[in-house]
C-alpha cells in the first residue's frame, strides 16, 4: 500500500550529515537579506490562500522556528489547500500522506523489499523522507499509526529495523484535522499533540473573500500555479537567522509567568510542560523575524500564547488535550491575569 504521490524517493543516509546541512557554511542572513525573503514567501502563499493572513504567517512561524503545524477545522475551509502551497512555494521534496484507518507505520517510515538478484533485503525509504510532509486528516488513522511520527517530529530521524536514519533538512510536518466531534476521527495523544509548535484553525472566509476564492478558480487549481520562491539552503538561513533573535531577560520571564500559571491555575489539571516553554520561546523568536525584527516583544509572546500553548492542557473540566475550546479560554484567562512587562 502506498498512499503518497507517485514521486521518487530521495536517497537515505545512516550518518547525521545530512542533519547539519550546508547553510552552516554560509554567511550569516542580515536583515536586509532576511526581508525580501519573507515577503516573497508570505506573498506567494497568498496569492491562492485568499484572506487568510494570520494563518499563513503562523504556518511560515513554524516552518523557520523548526517546529510543526497542526491544521482543525472543517472539511472545505483550506486546510490542504494552505499546506500545499506552502509547499509548492520552497524548491524542496514533499510527500501528501491521506490519513486512512488501514495506514500502517511501514507506510509513512518505509520497509525492507527483498531484491532477489542480490539475494538481500534493501530499504525503501516511505514518504516520511522528504522536507516537507502533508499529513491529511491525520485524525482518521490509528493511534499506533500515528506513533510512527513521533520520532521524527522531535528527533529528525527514524530509528527502523536496527538503523537509525537521519531525515535531510528543513522537516516540516503540516497535518490537518477534522474537530473530534465528526464521525471517524481518533483523539491524538497528548504525546503526539506536544510535539506540534502551533496549532491554527482557518475558518470561513468573509464573503468578499469567498467571491475572489470563486472567481480565482475560475480557469482551474490556482495552487497549481505557484512556483518555488524560496530554494532548501534560503529556508534553512531563515532557521538560523531565527535562532539569533534576542530575547531580553523581563521578555523570557513574562514567557515563563504564563507558563507557570497555566501549571497553578484552578482549572488546569495539567499545565505547560519545559518543552511547552521552549517551544514558545523559539516560536516568538521566528514570529519576530517574520515581523521585520531581531528582536522578541511581549506582544509576540501574546500572540503566540494561544495557537503553541492551548493544545497542550488538561483542564479539569475536560479530561484530555485537545479539548481546544476550552483550553483556548484558560490560555486567555492566564494572559489576562499575568501581568505585562512595560
């Protein structure tokens, strides 16, 4: 079984090279680089995923601040339809994975096929090995299917039949959902859903909006149009160039006063974990670069509070994590009685 695109299967190593990658060797990106580049890339992704600004700049937050998307929403609001043209917008590999209750993990991680000329097994790597993953309906498939990422997410490589194979950079999985409540779905463990940086909902777009979605496709799949602006070493200095953000100590603090007070709020039956943190932290950092800054503000660390931090509580009226509805509204109760930093 093979749900992925008909495309070839880039080479696998066993050594960490490829987890370096060449941008180490390239001069550093300044600001005046680093903008150009940015713009490029929100404006491409524009051009298909029509009024939609913020869940764009979140999914280019995740992707340069080396973290993953997570994509809810209701059929036929562009959810796919965002990934694939981020995507299509960066000259690198990409596989679409359709989640399915059948998917095994040999499907996304690949297996040994015996190759009866030589008489030995050889590993055909699956379509978890490429730069870019679009996991569809990712909710659809088993629990133990699902496990199958979650190396990959934290670690960029796969350990399989007694290897361990590192993934070649950047590795962005974008997976989209369906609200728990639709008929055929799996609840994603909370293992799975700490190791997505954001989590975003697209929503139904405004009228005017929708009249220009309806007039784009007029000639066809708009998407199918884009062409890359941005190659795999540009996206790669964006990542390093995130990395060197500042962040100054009262900003990192307020970042950690939210933190604990998910842990010590009333409702919260599990708060932000050290991992949660870091990860806001390099998200605010991205978010900041994707704003025209080298530098962090609190209004990063607000703006983010909610799409890095709310799908990682458990709230002691809901007894899993996911429950996104009301763990966005704890999240805004804790900013509202966290003080700013002035």
């Amino acid at each position: 079984m093979n749900p992925t695109t008909a495309v070839d299967t880039p080479p696998v190593s066993d050594s960490s090279a490829g987890s370096a990658g060449p941008a180490q060797d390239r001069p550093p990106l300044g600001r005046d680089q680093a903008d150009p580049l940015l713009e490029r890339l929100l404006n491409n992704i524009g051009k298909v995923v029509l009024g939609k600004p913020e869940p764009i700049r979140l999914a280019v937050v995740a992707l340069l601040a080396e973290g993953h998307l997570l994509i809810e929403d209701v059929p036929g609001v562009g959810k796919t339809l965002l990934a694939r043209a981020l995507a299509a917008s960066i000259d690198c590999s990409f596989r679409r994975l359709q989640f399915t209750p059948d998917l095994l993990p040999s499907d996304i991680l690949g297996s040994s096929v015996y190759n009866p000329t030589t008489g030995e097994f050889v590993f055909k790597p699956g379509p978890l090995f490429a730069n870019i993953i679009l996991a569809d309906e990712i909710n659809r498939t088993t629990p133990r299917t699902q496990s199958a990422l979650l190396e990959a997410m934290s670690e960029r490589q796969v350990s399989i039949e007694g290897r361990t194979l590192h993934l070649e950079l950047p590795f962005l999985v974008m997976a989209t959902q369906n609200p728990y409540e639709f008929e055929g779905t799996y609840v994603l463990p909370e293992s799975q859903l700490d190791r997505f940086m954001i989590r975003i909902k697209m929503g139904y777009p405004l009228r005017s909006e929708e009249r220009r979605v309806l007039s784009s496709h007029r000639s066809g799949e708009p998407v199918e149009t884009l062409s890359p602006v941005l190659s795999r070493l540009d996206v790669l200095d964006l990542q390093a160039a995130v990395r060197r953000v500042a962040v100054e100590d009262s900003v990192a603090d307020y970042l950690l006063d939210l933190v604990h007070a998910t842990r010590d709020h009333e409702e919260v039956r599990v708060g932000v974990s050290t991992r949660g943190a870091l990860t806001l932290y390099r998200a605010c950092q991205s978010l900041a670069l994707v704003s025209g800054r080298d530098y962090v503000i609190p209004d990063d660390v607000k703006n983010l509070a909610v799409p890095v931090l709310a799908h990682r509580l458990v709230g002691k009226s809901f007894l899993q994590a996911g429950e996104f509805a009301a763990a966005e509204a704890l999240i805004r109760d804790v900013l509202d009685r966290v003080p700013v930093p002035g």
